[in-house]
C-alpha cells in the first residue's frame, strides 16, 4: 500500500471575496466547488483546480461573519511556509505582468538553480510560489524520479543545489 498524491492543500482565510478574486482572476483557476464546510456552520468551502487535477480548499467565513476573528496565515516552525504552483518558464514574464497589473507585489523571479521562481502573498498573507523549471521534466518522466536522479549527480559533483545542468544530466540517463 502506498499515497498516490496530494489531493488538495486546505488553508483557511479570513477574506472571502478577495480570496474568490485572488484565486480565479489574478491566478486564473476555476472555483469548482462551492458549498457551506460541512464541519464549521459558519464557513464555506472553496475548492479551486490548480490544472492536471490538483485543487486548493479554502475554508473562508460566510458573509455576515466577522473576519476579525481569523489569524493572518505566518511562515515558520509549526505553519506552512509557501504554496508552490508549477508553470511553464515561457509564461513566467506573462506571470509578472499579470500580478503587476493586479497590483500583486511580488519578489523575483528568483534563481533556484533549476527552475525560476516568482513569490508573493495571496489575500490572506499565505506565501504562493510560481515554480517553472528551465528544463521541464519530459512527457513521461515523473518529477520524483527526475528529481531523485538529479539529486544523486548532484551529490557525486559534490554541489550544493540541483542546478539545470544536474535535471538535464538525469534526463539522458533516464532516456537510456
């Protein structure tokens, strides 16, 4: 027996409508589902598809209820640090423009040896990170096996971070 993946993160948020906004308009994921939180009368359940058939819950107070009462989500020991959407490396200046027209600030995109990021809050002050490899895994090959080929070539270089160079090397071994 064994996971097959993630099926959702599920944050909680005291900006309802900002957060349907945030997700849909400036991100452009589709709100699947819409439905009261089955364990928590005074919330909804948002549920957005992120694409490939991964999704985001968002547990979010109903109108009327008063938002003062939720914390601002915080990075460190004990929370989550970052939400991490992969996207294609050709979208990523497309990406910047969108969250400059949105108003969204925004760091990056940041050198991570093998991929460009772009990181910044959504309404609710969680950190969502937009990921794109320089060398996309090729149709076929899975992240986790690619990943854990470029770390072993990583280690023999004796490196410290997975560059491109390290993907790029795991993927002709893997097409051997």
């Amino acid at each position: 027996m064994h996971t097959l993946r993630i099926s959702h993160p599920a944050l909680q948020g005291a900006h309802r409508e900002e957060t349907i906004d945030f997700y849909t308009n400036v991100l452009g994921m589709d709100l699947v589902l819409r439905q009261p939180n089955l364990d928590y009368e005074p919330e909804e359940h948002l549920f957005f598809h992120v694409g490939s058939d991964n999704f985001i819950a968002y547990f979010v107070p109903k109108a009327g209820v008063d938002p003062a009462s939720y914390q601002p989500a915080q990075s460190g020991s004990g929370h989550m640090d970052h939400l991490a959407l992969d996207i294609d490396l050709a979208d990523l200046p497309g990406w910047e423009e969108r969250l400059r027209e949105h108003g969204v600030e925004f760091e990056g995109p940041v050198d991570r040896g093998y991929e460009r990021s772009l990181y910044f809050k959504d309404p609710n002050n969680v950190t969502v990170e937009l990921l794109a490899w320089l060398t996309p895994p090729p149709k076929g090959v899975a992240q986790a096996e690619l990943i854990k080929r470029a770390q072993a070539i990583r280690e023999a270089r004796g490196a410290a971070f997975i560059e491109d160079e390290d993907v790029q090397a795991a993927i002709a071994e893997i097409r051997r």
